[in-house]
C-alpha cells in the first residue's frame, strides 16, 4: 500500500473551513440584501427579479455545497487520512456555483457599459473575456470530476493562474470603462443649475459605486492568484475562491439597491 504523504491541517482543510465561515458571512449580507431589493423596487422588471432570485439560490447552495464538504472531511473523515484524499462530488462542483453567477453577474455589469457606451467592439471584448473565463473554468471542473484525488486542484494550478489574471484584468478594465464614460456625461461647466447639479451628484456615486465593486471582485481574484503562487499545495486559494462569487452577486445587490439613494437624489429639493 502506498504511503500517503503527510497532511497539513491548518493550510488545507483548516482554510477551506475559515472559507466557509467567511462565505455564510457573505451569504448573510445578500440575504440581506436580496430583501432590500424586493421590498424597494417591486415594480422592476421580470427578467432582473429573476436574475437576483436566482443567483441567491445558487449562492445557498453552493454554501450549503462546501458546508456539507467540510464536515465530511473534518467530521465524517475524521482520523481517515486515506478519506482526506479522496475527492467528493459535491466538493468538486461547488466551481459551477461561483462560475455561473459570475458570469451572470458580469453580464449585467457589461449590459450597463453597453447602455452607457453603444459600443458593440468593447462590449464584444469583454464578453469574450468573461466567456473564457467561464469556458476555462468548465474544463477545470471536467478534468477534477475525472479524477478520484482531491490533489486534482493543485495540478490544475496553471489554468487556475491564468484564469484569474483574466478575471482581474477584465474587472478593472469594465469597471474603469464604465467610469470613463459616467466622466464624459458630467456637466463640466462651472455655473451649474440645480438640477445639473443634482445630475453630476448622481453620476458621481454610480462612479464612486462601480470602483468600489469592480476593485473588490478584481482585489479577491488577485488573492486567490496570490494564494496559488503562495501555497501551491494548500487549499487556501480554495478557500478565498468560496468567497469571490459572493462578492460578484454583493455587488450586483449593492449597485441595484443604490438606485434608492439615486433616486432620493434625484427629487431632493435644491440646495
């Protein structure tokens, strides 16, 4: 029989339990804010309902996905180290879980750079990236379902690396392209009327709001990609990969839900 090489607790398993505490925290925020957005805007369109119901359902299950993961490893496996390598279903697919809301995540943010810019070439460059990605991540899944050994994520290391550089790349660039073209809609004129005044109040938040977003979900990239190169045998770039779906579908949540404050804005009584 074979020797199993040693396990490090703290940089394995031990981190793919703090992912999970930090994925039900996030889990909770979009809950909360998944409430916000149905009690404020009722009167939304379908298809946007839609989208937010159905990326928090895939967001509960993929916590509910990694929950059960990690109980089987350090409960249910307990005192196996021949369990601890070997790999599960459900651990291995919790990636369909953070891919597909990314996309779909990504797919608002480039419909809003779409409406802001009618330029088809940018948007179909983005979207080419974020199909890549996307694309990239399916095979990573088909090739880890194919193996019965958890070590599958770390032979996967070069995809994984490349996959998030473009993630990163592609975040900062659709999220400085939306700011660029909220800039060129300000009035620049130094006598402004109240409601010029108001307008340019009203594009700097959606600014302040999209950099904000678009540099967590492209800081969260480069931490998993940070992690890859750190602890290339560990699981901690698992771990902080539970929680970058979370902060796509946050971030879509926070974006729409400012529509209130917007809209506060827009009928508050000039100054």
């Amino acid at each position: 029989m074979a020797t199993l090489p040693p396990v490090d607790m703290d940089t394995s398993f031990g981190a793919l339990f703090i992912g999970v505490l930090f994925s039900a925290f996030f889990q909770g925020l979009l809950t909360v804010q998944t409430y916000t957005y149905f009690s404020n805007f009722p009167t939304d369109s379908l298809w946007l309902k839609l989208l937010v119901g159905f990326v928090w359902i895939l967001d509960a299950a993929h916590l509910g996905i990694v929950s059960q993961s990690s109980y089987h490893y350090l409960v249910t496996s307990w005192g196996s180290p021949a369990a601890l390598f070997a790999a599960t279903t459900p651990f291995d697919v919790h990636m369909a879980f953070v891919a597909i809301p990314t996309l779909l995540c990504q797919s608002f943010f480039l419909y809003r750079i779409w409406m802001f810019s009618k330029n088809r070439l940018l948007v179909v460059f983005f979207a080419s990236g974020c199909a890549a990605v996307f694309a990239g991540e399916i095979v990573v899944l088909a090739r880890i379902l194919n193996s019965p050994d958890i070590s599958e994520f770390n032979k996967e290391r070069g995809q994984c690396i490349w996959l998030l550089g473009v993630v990163s790349a592609t975040d900062l660039l659709m999220s400085g392209t939306l700011v660029w073209y909220l800039f060129r809609r300000k009035s620049h004129e130094d006598d402004l009327g109240g409601a010029h005044r108001r307008t340019n109040l009203i594009i700097r938040r959606i600014m302040r709001y999209t950099v904000a977003t678009g540099l967590v979900t492209s800081l969260c990239a480069f931490a998993v990609l940070a992690a890859i190169l750190i602890q290339p045998h560990g699981f901690s770039f698992i771990a902080i990969y539970f929680v970058l779906g979370r902060l796509y579908t946050n971030a879509l949540l926070v974006n729409l839900n400012a529509r209130r404050s917007l809209r506060d804005a827009i009928h508050s009584p000039e100054d």
